[in-house]
C-alpha cells in the first residue's frame, strides 16, 4: 500500500491560515487523498477528499500537487476546536470494489495541530 | 442528524474473560467498520461489513470475531482478553453502495479496560 508521511506536529495560532502538509511519493494513479481529524477523546472526523484537481468544502481545501507525489491541507481560519491529529490517507475505490469496497482506512501518523489562542 | 451509536461506552473487563461490543450504524447505513485505538496510538481497522458478508479485514486477532446482523447492526465478540487489549473501539458507518462514496461515519467509541 502507497504510504503517507506527515509531520509530527504543528503549531498556530487562531484565525490564521494553516497548511498541513502530505507526502505520498508512491501513490497510484487511482489513489484518492482523503483527510481526516481526530479531536480529543473523540471518533476521527471526515475532512476532505480529492484526486487530482484541488478541492473546497465548508470545513477545509485541498490542494494537491500536478504530479500527485504530495497535497497540503488548507484551514482558512483556524479556531481552537480546529486543534485536533489530523490524518492523510490514501485510499483505492477500486480495492474490494465487487464487496461494495468496506476497505478499512488505514492511518498513520497524522498531524498533531496545536492551535494558539 | 442521527449518529452512530455504540455500546456500551466504558467497559471493565478482567484478563481471560470475553466482551461483547455492539454498534448500530446510522439509519440506512449497510456498511459497518471496526477500529481499535491503543493508549496513544492511531486507530487501527479491524474489519469491516456489507451487506452482512464481511468484506475487508485487517489486523484483528483471531480471539475477536464479528458479525452484522439483519438489521445492519454488528458486534464485536473479544475473547480470552488481554492487558494489551485495552484500547478505544470505534465503530464505522457508510452507504456502501457506491466504493466511491467514502465518508465513513465513526461513533463515540467504547473504552474497554482490561485489568
């Protein structure tokens, strides 16, 4: 399985921008890069997903690079509950497809933001 | 907007003994997933439903088993427990009709403390 390098930790301070790199440098053509946050004491959170072009949705961007070999998490205006790990995930829709693809996600070691009143 | 629910939320177990979690999916919801979190550590997937068939399964020890039932809810059967099995325990949903449509819906989590 292609893999995802993230940094350890981050730190910001609120309501500024935050960009939250990811390395996949093996990723497949059809990998998506899925985001998603776990909050303290909390179950993970779906962030964001995308292919190849860059993505906007309510809580975040996406921006991934032309050759795909890295994205970067955007928060345009981080908050104090933004504070949470945050996870980069590759995943195949095609995997396990003909089983209606249930393939679990499989995290690493994601992102630990630190937001700074 | 309806959650995941899973039950119970903190259980106590001593070691040999078995434990029974159960998760009931967000209605309409036929895809259900497992994941084990230790003390500071990232989630794990265990294993994973449609339909009712078991469609991917991952790290999980051959003394869990796990089923989903008719009405998509699933369980998770721990036996002979171990000190190393206290962990978090979530429990993931998703329409699984089209692979294209990720989002998985966690719940709260159970807590089982093996002593």
């Amino acid at each position: 399985d292609a893999k995802t390098t993230q940094p350890n930790s981050m730190e910001s301070n609120e309501e500024e921008p935050v960009h939250l790199p990811c390395n996949h440098s093996t990723i497949s053509g059809t990998d998506y890069i899925h985001w998603y946050r776990q909050l303290p004491s909390q179950g993970p959170e779906y962030v964001i997903h995308g292919l190849t072009s860059n993505v906007n949705n309510r809580m975040a961007s996406l921006a991934i690079a032309e050759d795909r070999k890295s994205s970067t998490l955007i928060l345009h205006r981080a908050t104090l509950r933004d504070a949470a790990v945050y996870y980069c995930i590759l995943r195949d829709p095609l995997r396990l497809s003909s089983g209606g693809g249930a393939d679990g996600l499989t995290f690493g070691k994601g992102t630990h933001l630190i937001i700074q009143p | 907007a309806a959650g995941v629910i899973q039950s119970p939320r903190h259980l106590i177990k001593e070691k040999r003994e078995t434990a029974t979690l159960k998760c009931y999916p967000i209605p309409r919801h036929d895809t259900v997933y497992w994941y084990q979190q230790g003390p500071g550590q990232d989630p794990q997937f265990l294993i994973s439903f449609y339909e009712k068939m078991q469609s991917d399964k991952g790290s999980i020890p051959d003394r869990f088993s796990a089923q989903q039932f008719s009405d998509y809810h699933s369980e998770l059967n721990m036996s002979s427990l171990e000190l190393g099995d206290s962990a978090l325990y979530f429990c993931a949903s998703r329409l699984g009709t089209d692979p294209r449509d990720y989002e998985q819906y966690f719940g709260p989590g159970t807590r089982l403390t093996v002593t």
